[in-house]
C-alpha cells in the first residue's frame, strides 16, 4: 500500500540559504520535483537571510517576504556566518519558533555540537553522491510534509 503525502492547509515555504549556486539549483530542482514546498526563498548569503527573516530593507513587505515554514541553512556563508544566523533566529522572540535544518557539507563534531547548542532542529551532511543526496532531499520533503507539523509562524505586520 503506497503512501500519500498530506498536503498542509497552507502552502509550505522555505527559505533556503546557500552561498553554493550548483547545490541550490540541485537542492531546488529536487525539492521542486517531489512537489515539497509550495514557495522557495533562496538567498546566498547569511546578512540577506536575516534581512528576509527580521523584514528589512527589501523585504519589510509581508505580503511579499512571508515568514517561511522552515529554514534550510548552510554553515559556511559569507557575510553572517550560517552559525550567527542560527543564534539571531532562535534569540528573535518572533522567529524562534521556526524550525531551522543545517544542510552541509562539514561533518565535524564541533559543527554539530555548536548547532545543536543553537537549537537546530536538525542538522544533515550533504552526502557526496549524488543519488543520495537527492534521497537525502526526498526524505526530507517528505518528513516536512508528512510527519512534521509546525508551529504556526505569524505572518502578519504587528508580528
């Protein structure tokens, strides 16, 4: 018996922070293909991810800049390290309920430590092959859409 995905009431949103353009297009393509998110924010750098999350300067228009239902974020970032960004999330009262999935490559011990110390939600090294990290990314679609079940992120201008 095959398993249907749940789609939420909401359309699920995703803001994605990669400074590597080949694993975004790869990581949105995949995520596009098995229909996971509904509206995928892609920013490249750590400084615009926090621009996007607290509504600054481009992005103070809600209507535009929705708050997403996730953040997938990468660790080596320029401008704000993905670490600092991680800190900033979860010390906003208005964003710290968000959950935030580290997707990277470094598997070090102090990288998870100290990400897991910021209240990640989870964090995923980016496997080196290819079909398995479009498994990796499949799964995790189908955790978001499936299992998972958020708290509700205001959206609205008086958050």
């Amino acid at each position: 018996m095959s398993e249907q995905i749940k789609t939420p009431a909401e359309p699920l949103r995703i803001l994605f922070v990669e400074d590597n353009h080949d694993h975004a297009e790869l990581v949105m393509r995949s995520l596009e293909d098995h229909r996971v998110a509904n509206q995928i924010t892609h920013v490249d750098n750590g400084e615009t991810a926090l621009d996007y999350l607290l509504r600054r300067k481009e992005y103070q228009d809600p209507a535009t800049s929705p708050r997403p239902h996730v953040v997938l974020l990468d660790l080596r970032l320029p401008r704000v390290d993905g670490l600092d960004v991680l800190k900033q999330i979860k010390a906003d009262e208005k964003l710290r309920r968000i959950p935030v999935v580290v997707l990277t490559t470094s598997d070090k011990e102090s990288d998870i430590a100290r990400a897991y110390d910021l209240n990640a939600n989870a964090y995923l090294v980016k496997p080196i092959d290819f079909s398995k990290f479009v498994e990796l990314l499949r799964d995790l679609g189908f955790f978001w859409l499936a299992w998972n079940r958020p708290p509700e992120v205001p959206n609205g201008e008086s958050d």
